[in-house]
C-alpha cells in the first residue's frame, strides 16, 4: 500500500516518536477505500459502539469462568424420590465412609513421611524417592477420597532431564490427579490456609516452586527458577499450567510463554472432566477449595480423562508464543475445547493501554489514507 | 423486581418490555437479566463501572469511558432500555440519537468543533497528532458545509448520518 509509505513520511515530519502503523495491523485488514473522506464516515461511530455494546451482552472472556449448571433431571414424581435417596446416600453412607478413607490415607502418609522426612537426612537419594512414592500414596487416596474415575492414554510420563509437561487447568485437583500416576514438580500460587501449608511443606520434597501473581517482579525470579528446575537432571519433571487460572473445562485461555522458552522439550497433557455427577470447576471466586473438596466428596463420583500427548519442540522459525499456541491448539482439540483469545490474568487486572493499540491504528489508517487519497 | 432476587416475574418483564418500547422480546429480556445478574456481583440492583470493566473487551474499547459515563449505575430497566437502540427493531434516529449523545458530553444539545475532537481523539490515540485531526476535521467539515465554528444539532446528525448503511445491531444471545 503506497498510502503507508506516504503516511510514514508525513508522521515522520511531524513527530518521530510516533508508533509505528504498521506494526499493529494485520495484514491485509484494510482494503483500500474508495472516494473521499466524508463527515459521515468520520461522524459514524457505530461499529465502535456496536463492538462496546456486543461486550456488555456477552463476552468470551467471563464465559471461560461460568459454571455451567446441569440440567435438572429430578423434577418429576419418580425421579425424585430416586434423587432424594441419592442423597441420603451421598451425605450420610458415602461421604463419612471417604472422610475415614482419607483419614486413614493421612495417618499412613504422615506415620511414614515424618521418619523418612527425619531420619534419612543423610541419604538424599534414598529418601527422595521414598518420599516420591509416599506423595503419589496420598494423592491415590484423595482421588479415591472423591471415588476419582481416572482413564489416563498415552504412554506414561518419564523421568527425562529438559522436558517439562503442560496441561489445561480447571481445578487444583488437576494436580492430584496428575500426581498420583507420576511425582511431578509444581509450580503453584501460594495458597493461604491448609493448601499453603501442605506446599510449604510436603510438596517440597517433590520439589515444587511458588509464585505470587501479584507481584511483578515475581516474573523474573520464577523464570530463573523454571530455568534451574528443567536444567536439573535429577528433578522431579515439570508440571506447569500455563493457562495461569482455573477456566471451567469448556474453553482455554492464552497460554503463558514462560513455559515454552525453556529450551526443552514440551509434553502436552489434556485433562477433561465429565459433568456427569460433579463439576469439577473450581470457581475461586465463588467458593473456598475446601468447599470445593467437600462438594466433590458428596457427589457420587469426578470421572475424567487424561491424554499424554506427544512431545513438541520449538519448531525453527517459531518463536514462542506461537509454539505456546500450537499446543495450545493440540490440548485443545484434544479435550474438546473451545480456544478464547484472551489472557487468563485479566480476571485479575484490567487490560493494558497496549491492547488499545491496535483499535486506535485501524482507526488512524482510514482517516489519514482516505486524507491523504485526495 | 427488587434488588436481590434473580427471577424475574412475568410482570417484570412486561413492565420492562414496555419500557423500551417492546424493542426486545421477553426471551431477550430474560436473557439479559441473567447478563446482568452475571455481571452485578453482589446484587446490587445495579453494575459499578469497576464490573463493567472487568469485561476485558468492553476496557479494551476506546470509546469505553463514554460509554460507562451512560451506562454507570443504571437499574436493570434502565440498562435494558440503553440496549434497545442496538436492537435491530430500533429505529434509524434511535441509534442516531444515541451516537450523538456519545458526543454531546455536556448534555447541552449541540455538538462542537471540540466535542468531535475529542471523540476523534479517543479513537485515534497517540498514532495522530492534534493537528493532523484538526487539519482532517476541518477539510471535512468544509466539504460538508460547514465551519469549524458551527455546532450540530441532533437534526444535522440524522440528516448527515441517516444512510442505509448505517449498520448498529448486537444480537441478544437466547438459550
């Protein structure tokens, strides 16, 4: 388009700090208009408004993190004694049963850990692996804590130096039922209550790192640590949730690049959830996790599945958030879910002046080449 | 309706619907009353600008502070009734009426020089100068005769602006 150069050229007598156009367009997403420039055209605000207008109805964003409810299916005179008994039976049979089975499973955990944790200090080696076991033990419990029906494809994680295994996150029981398979290490938000607890002190033998989302600077310091984890030949393999947030299972969120600029081998993980009996959907927002826990152990089962997929490396050419988005791609198709083009952290912050950017150069072009066109 | 209840009772929704002059249906209505309860966290009986910018795409819009400055604070018929002129059943002059009121700032009837500016501004950001909008604002107002001291009246606008490609719909999502 010659009207770029000319625009170029006159920015570039006016002001030489100016952004440059170009950057922000797509390709091609301006044809080139025809006739003057009118003051209807300039006085035309609609499709601006219509843009606004279409957000406050619905967005793709704040779908990611509805719950969708099921269909109520007890409504009717035979079903719902049928579903009042259900529930005689999930709160008053099944849940004090799995509170004892989880019970037990922490009492075995913790008569274990503990000696093992103390007494082989010196046998770094041994103890570790102990330890590795004992952690997988628990998370089999919780699992059976929530009668988790798990089917897992594809070939079992290995314990290989540079790789590191990225998933789709809906819950942090995503972990759990991830970790009873394989010892993986962790990066986490720090939690407070109970959950911090369990990090600060049974997830660090499985190696795990901490972040704060709050924290800015927090990016730099977590960067490196990933970088020492995947260098680590005896490390435990990482498991990060690039998503960043829960998202309820149905879309994924833009993956963060931090995972893919590692310079190792990235292993997808697809985790889907039935909503047949629960949703499995931790909706930080609407409840604590551990209302979430005991939401679980009151339905009859969480049935999911679990796709190992294939390793992917960084292709030449391919800078890394496309690699993060072509894997974002293949968990997705292969879970069944919905892509959204946006970044999970705005649930927690608003969107930056930069993300304008691009709305203000397509507006720029029209004025200023249908200007110039004359 | 009251502030905290999340039915709507059919009066309700008649009682809306009348007051956007049945520009929506009640399947439209019904759906909007769960956006809107979606979206007014607490239940409040109405959305904080903080809420509505919690949707990254409405933030992201440039003219988003104008917009919130209409829709700040509005009840759930009120809401309703700013959504009608987006409806497709809205007529040309409601949907001009309300571009106008995008740029009347000041509520004061008329449209100026500055208020286009200003909205000119808010589209284009820092990738134009003041004087580069100027200069374009100016030509075209030329070009339509008039000058930059005029100022345009809700009539100037529908006369200027009412063309069949004037296109402002946004579909109400129904289950």
């Amino acid at each position: 388009m010659s009207e770029i150069s000319k625009l170029n050229s006159s920015c570039s007598e006016l002001d030489l700090d100016r952004p440059n156009l170009e950057d922000y367009l797509p390709t091609g997403s301006i044809q080139q208009p025809h006739g003057k420039l009118r003051l209807r055209d300039l006085l035309d605000i609609s499709p601006t408004l219509t843009e606004a207008a279409g957000a406050i109805v619905d967005d793709s964003f704040t779908r990611c993190f509805k719950s969708i409810p099921p269909e109520p299916w007890n409504w009717n005179v035979y079903l719902f004694p049928l579903w009042c008994l259900g529930v005689v039976v999930r709160y008053g049979i099944l849940f004090p049963v799995r509170v004892l089975v989880l019970t037990i499973g922490w009492i075995i955990f913790l008569l274990c850990y503990i000696p093992v944790h103390l007494l082989l200090k010196g046998h770094d080696k041994l103890r570790k692996k102990l330890e590795r076991c004992l952690v997988e033990l628990i998370c089999c419990f919780f699992v059976a804590s929530w009668t988790g029906v798990v089917k897992y494809h594809g070939p079992r994680p290995s314990m290989r130096p540079k790789q590191v295994f990225v998933s789709n996150h809906t819950s942090m029981i995503d972990f759990i039922v991830l970790e009873q398979m394989t010892p993986f290490a962790v990066i986490m938000q720090k939690h407070p209550g109970w959950v911090g607890l369990l990090q600060s002190t049974i997830l660090e033998s499985v190696g795990c790192i901490w972040f704060n989302r709050s924290e800015a600077k927090d990016r730099e310091i977590v960067t490196r640590k990933l970088r020492e984890h995947v260098e680590g030949a005896d490390n435990n393999p990482l498991l990060i949730f690039p998503e960043g947030t829960c998202v309820n299972n149905h879309y994924t969120v833009m993956f963060k690049k931090g995972a893919f600029e590692l310079n190792c081998t990235v292993c997808p993980i697809a985790i889907k959830y039935n909503k047949i009996f629960v949703d499995a959907f931790w909706n930080s927002r609407k409840q604590s996790f551990t209302m979430h826990l005991l939401q679980l152990m009151t339905s009859w089962a969480v049935v999911c599945d679990v796709w190992y997929l294939e390793p992917q490396n960084l292709k030449p050419g391919e800078t890394p958030i496309e690699f993060a988005e072509r894997v974002r791609d293949i968990i997705s198709v292969r879970a069944g879910l919905k892509k959204v083009p946006w970044d999970g952290y705005l649930k927690y912050s608003r969107p930056s002046p930069k993300h304008r950017e691009q709305k203000y150069a397509k507006h720029c072009l029209i004025y200023l080449v249908l200007h110039l066109s004359w | 309706m009251g502030n905290a209840s999340s039915t709507l009772t059919q009066y309700d929704i008649e009682e809306v619907q009348e007051h956007c002059n049945n520009l929506f249906s009640q399947q439209e209505i019904v759906s909007l009353y769960q956006r809107f309860c979606q979206l007014d966290r607490n239940a409040k009986g109405f959305i904080s600008a903080d809420e509505f910018l919690s949707v990254p795409e409405f933030a992201m819009n440039p003219l988003s502070q104008r917009l919130l400055k209409m829709v700040d604070g509005l009840n759930f018929k009120e809401f309703v009734a700013f959504l009608s002129a987006f409806s497709a059943k809205a007529s040309m002059p409601q949907k001009i009426e309300l571009i106008f009121k995008v740029y009347d700032t000041d509520r004061n009837g008329k449209v100026t020089f500055n208020d286009i500016l200003d909205v000119l501004r808010d589209l284009s950001g820092t990738f134009m100068s003041d004087k580069q909008r100027e200069e374009v604002l100016s030509q075209v107002l030329q070009e339509a005769g008039y000058t930059r001291e005029s100022s345009l009246l809700l009539d100037d606008f529908v006369k200027i602006l009412d063309k069949p490609g004037l296109k402002m719909e946004v579909e109400v999502p129904v289950d």
